[in-house]
C-alpha cells in the first residue's frame, strides 16, 4: 500500500477543488476515497490565508 500525496498553497476553501482535481489527474490511480490533510503553515503561524500550506495525502489501494 503506498500514498499520493501534494502540498496546495491557499486558503482551506481550495483544498476541496484540490482534491477533486487529483482524482480526475490520476484516475489511472486506484485512489481511496478518504483523504488525511496536515496543516503545514495555518492560522498559528501565518496570517495571510493565502500563504496556507495543506499537505492532502491519499492511499493508493491495490
């Protein structure tokens, strides 16, 4: 079992179209359909939404 994963920049409303734009990029992929989403740069250490950094990881199912 191994994950895909991408680092988005902006605001958490992106994450969403972010993610569905994975799905469509990498259909060829046998992705789950749960997503597991870090905040590498939030609210605690930036200001400006639209420095947010999310890292989004997805496992690849056999």
């Amino acid at each position: 079992m191994a994950n895909f994963y991408v680092d988005t920049k902006g605001p958490y409303s992106n994450i969403e179209n972010t993610i569905n734009i994975m799905y469509k990029k990498y259909k060829n992929l046998n992705l789950a359909k749960e997503t597991i989403n870090f905040n590498i740069v939030d609210q605690f250490v930036e200001s400006d939404v639209e420095n947010y950094i999310t890292a989004i990881q997805i496992r690849i199912e056999d």
